[in-house]
C-alpha cells in the first residue's frame, strides 16, 4: 500500500504547490484522491500510470479538489483510454462532468461508473477481496467526506522451499485458502500449518481533507497506519481555522494523538505561509509521528 502526494496546496493558485492530488498504489492498480486544477501535469512529472488509475475519489467540490477532473478525463480520452473507470463523488458531480462533455461534444471511448457518496453518514462504499472504502462525513462549509482505504489481509503464503515437486498445482489455491490438502493418489496430507505461514496483515490509510477540528472523526480512523489530515493554518490563525471551517498543525495532530494513528501527514497549506517548517514544530509537540507532505514524497506501508 503506497501513498504519494501530488498537490499540497489549498485555495488559491500557489507557484509552489499544486492543489490537492494524491495516488493510493495498490497491487497493480490504483486510486487517485482528490483531482485539483493541474493534476493532470502531476502525473506527467511524476512519471504516474494513467493505465494503472482504475478509481477516483473525490472528497468535495471546492474547486481546489476537483478542478483537475475534466482535463484528466479528456486526456485519457485522447489517450484512447478504453478501460472503464469508477469515481466516486459528492451528489452533482456526474452531472457536472456529464455537462462539459456533452457541451464539448465528447464521446467518451471509455465508460465512467459514478457512485455519489452519502456527506451525511458513515458509510461502506466498496468491497472487494483486495481493499474497501469507508467514507465518513467531514464537518466543512459544504458536504465533504473523509476516507479510509484499507488493504485486506492477505492471503496465506506458501513456503515453497517445502513444495515436493511433485505437488500438484491445483492444491496451491487450497493451501492459500487455509486448508489441509489430501493427495488422494499419494495419500499424503498436506497440512496448512506446516505449508505456509501468515499472509500480509491488513493496513489501512485514511484521508481528512477539508474540515475543522472534529474529534467525532477519530472513531472512523482510529489506529490506521497513515494519516493524512489537513492543516491549512498554523497556531498563529486559529481563529481563522475555526471560521472557514479548516484545521491547524496542532489540531491535525491532536486527532492523530486520539486516533492512536502510525503516521500523520499534514498538507493543504494556505497560500500566506512561504515556509511551513514551524508547522512540524508545532504539530510535534502533540504528536512526534508527524512529517509535513511534500510533492513527490511517497510513503509505503
Ligand atoms: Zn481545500
Ligand atoms: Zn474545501
């Protein structure tokens, strides 16, 4: 499970940082959270698989979480983009994009599944055996919603140091599953215990970006591996945190701290700080596991 920031910005046009963009790698595929204004170009300087993208997540719909999405469709249409791609969004959304499309005249050469997601309540959005999605209401000027992403455990692995050769190829998928395998010809069992070990425990990234400070969130991220949480402001703007309904350095951390998180990422920096490093300083003195998003920086979990 990888976790790479591609915008650490917020608002306003910033020379130095794009707009909210993240990539969550799984396995041979991956999510894109959040779409601002340029995360097109984002892909294109860090080398992102477009191929690889199969879902989009969009937290809400201030444009500095979405604006990037019509350019990214269109491009993976011109692309001949033909596998079909699922985004999930506030209510609106598919209409919105629906409208430039048809305005534009595009016919997509690939089909977009949209699911909306429910601002209001917690709850499952997506369920395989590889990963879910959980969304949870964020409190924001408009409906928004946090997200957690968690890799399932994987299956069992298979000590192939052990495997007569002999063994026939069909009894691997049993074992993986957790069974004791007969070989009826051979009358030799094969036990799961002694065959394989553990597989991978699950791990879990959770995402809060835009919202003020709101404990109410922590049941719905408690103990995930990687944090992200917005700190738009710092210490000396908490007023202003509270009035446009963001959060600071130290709130972010103060969620992580009661979350009992692994790791905290901050970001969504508001465009009047030139330099965020007194962010960390301020964060670290609630939560030590905290590191400042950078662009470009991936995490592996
Ligand atoms: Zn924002
Ligand atoms: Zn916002």
């Amino acid at each position: 499970l990888d976790f790479k920031i591609l915008g650490t910005g917020s608002a306003t046009p910033q020379l130095e940082r794009n707009p909210s963009a993240f990539v969550v790698g799984l396995d041979n595929f991956s999510l894109l959270i959040d779409c601002g204004e340029g995360t097109q170009f984002q892909f294109l300087k860090y080398k992102i698989k477009s191929s690889r993208l199969k879902y989009i997540l969009i937290s809400h719909l201030h444009g500095d979480h979405y604006f990037g999405l019509i350019g990214l469709i269109s491009s993976f249409n011109l692309n001949k983009r033909s596998d079909s791609l699922t985004i999930f969004g506030p209510p609106g959304l598919d209409e919105l994009i629906t409208l430039q499309l048809k305005l534009s005249n595009t016919q997509l050469n690939f089909k977009i599944n949209f699911f909306a997601t429910n601002p209001a309540s917690p709850e499952l959005i997506y369920d395989n055996d590889v990963f879910s999605i959980h969304t949870f209401p964020l409190k924001h000027r408009i409906p928004c919603v946090g997200i957690k992403i968690t890799q399932k455990e994987s299956k069992r692995k298979i000590i192939t140091e052990k495997i007569p050769s002999d063994f026939p190829i069909s009894f691997f998928k049993l074992l993986k599953d957790g069974f004791d395998v007969k070989d009826e010809l051979t009358g030799k069992i094969y036990k799961n215990s002694e065959y394989t070990t553990l597989g991978q425990p699950p791990k879990s990234i959770a995402y809060c970006s835009d919202t003020i400070f709101d404990t109410s969130i922590v049941e719905h991220i408690f103990q995930v591996n990687l944090l992200y949480h917005e700190a738009t402001f710092s210490e000396d703007n908490t007023l202003r945190a509270t009035q446009t309904f963001h959060s600071t350095a130290i709130q972010a951390a103060t969620i992580a701290s009661k979350a009992k998180v692994d790791q905290l990422i901050i970001g969504h920096y508001s465009s009047r700080y030139k330099t965020i490093s007194h962010f960390l300083e301020e964060a670290k003195t609630v939560f030590s596991a905290t590191v400042l998003a950078e662009e470009g920086d991936s995490y592996l979990i």
